[in-house]
C-alpha cells in the first residue's frame, strides 16, 4: 500500500523555493520541474500549484524574493557607488539561482505585481548609489538614468562573467568582491 502525500506541510512554500534554489543551482533554471519540487519537499504532484500555479508563478516568486533581496544588499552597503557596486556583485555570488532568474522575464510573469515592486525597489537603491556621487566624481554630462545603466551594466556584466567563469586566468583572484571593487575603483576612483 502506498502512502499519499499531501500539500500540508509547515512551510511548503519556502521549501518550494528552496528546492527550487538548489535545483538552478544545480542544473539551471530549464531543468526546473514542479513535479520534481514536490518529491524533493515530500508532497503531492499538486502541491506547487496549489501554491505557484505554475512553473511561470513559481519562477516569479523566485525573482521577486531575489530583487527584494538584491534591494537589501544594495542599501546594506551604505551611499557609496563603489561599495553597492561591490554588493551587486556579492549578491549575484551568494544568490546565484536567484541572479539567473531575475533577469530572464522570459521564464516568469515580469508584470506581476510583487514582482514590479521589488524589481523598482533593487533599482531605486542602485539609482541611489548613483545620486550619491561627490560632485567631482559625476559625469560631465547630467544623465542620471545613463549614468545608472553604465553602472548597473559594468557591475553585472562583472558578475555575469564571474559566475560563467569567462574571465581571463590571468584576474588571478579567488575573491570576487576584491576583484570587482577594483575593477570598478579604475571608473569611479575614490579621492
């Protein structure tokens, strides 16, 4: 006789996304299966949709949590455009299975509501770290918007790079958050 698991469990939907956490980890993000989740948290096949709906639901609730918890690195950081740069780069090494989620709207829902929110509460902190540049380290022109995405672009191609292991053997460092915060010191030196 076979026992039927059900969906009650103490937290199944952190379980859900920590399972999930692991498995992009593991083998990315197409490898994800609800019904996988369910036997690796102890469920029934129904339960992620009870919870997620679907894949798209669950992936959604996985970006939504890693942009609010990119917000929390970024503003952890303090003022400095250096340091939140650096976080970015922190946060993408720490959480890297939410980091190759949250920028594919391909694989969730990218109007979601919770989702919309998070996503600009990781941009207003960037944005902030921006606006918070001495006067002699902003560019000439006054573009806060460019300015914002030549940041955000240096820091996650930086962070893109690392995670993929396509930089150069010749970095040399075992610590990402070294390397990054002296890569990005060579554009925005401190004086």
């Amino acid at each position: 006789m076979t026992e039927t698991r059900g969906y009650h469990h103490g937290d199944l939907r952190r379980a859900l996304l920590t399972a999930a956490v692991r498995v992009i980890e593991e083998s990315g993000p197409a490898a994800l299966s609800l019904r996988d989740l369910a036997r690796r948290a102890g469920v029934s096949h129904a339960a992620p949709a009870h919870h997620f709906g679907d894949k798209s639901g669950l992936l959604t609730a996985l970006a939504t949590e890693g942009f609010d918890l990119l917000a929390e690195a970024l503003d952890g950081a303090g003022g400095d455009l250096l340091d939140r740069g650096v976080a970015y780069v922190d946060f993408a090494v720490r959480h890297r299975a939410h980091f190759e989620v949250m920028f594919r709207p391909d694989l969730y829902r990218p109007d979601a509501e919770n989702l919309v929110a998070a996503r600009q509460r990781a941009s207003d902190a960037l944005h902030s770290g921006v606006a918070a540049l001495p006067e002699g380290h902003r560019p000439k022109a006054q573009d806060p918007q460019g300015d914002a995405l030549a940041a955000w672009s240096i820091v996650h191609g930086f962070a893109t790079l690392w995670l993929s292991g396509a930089l150069p053997s010749q970095v040399g460092d075992d610590d990402p958050r070294a390397t990054a915060r002296a890569v990005a010191r060579r554009l925005f030196p401190r004086r």
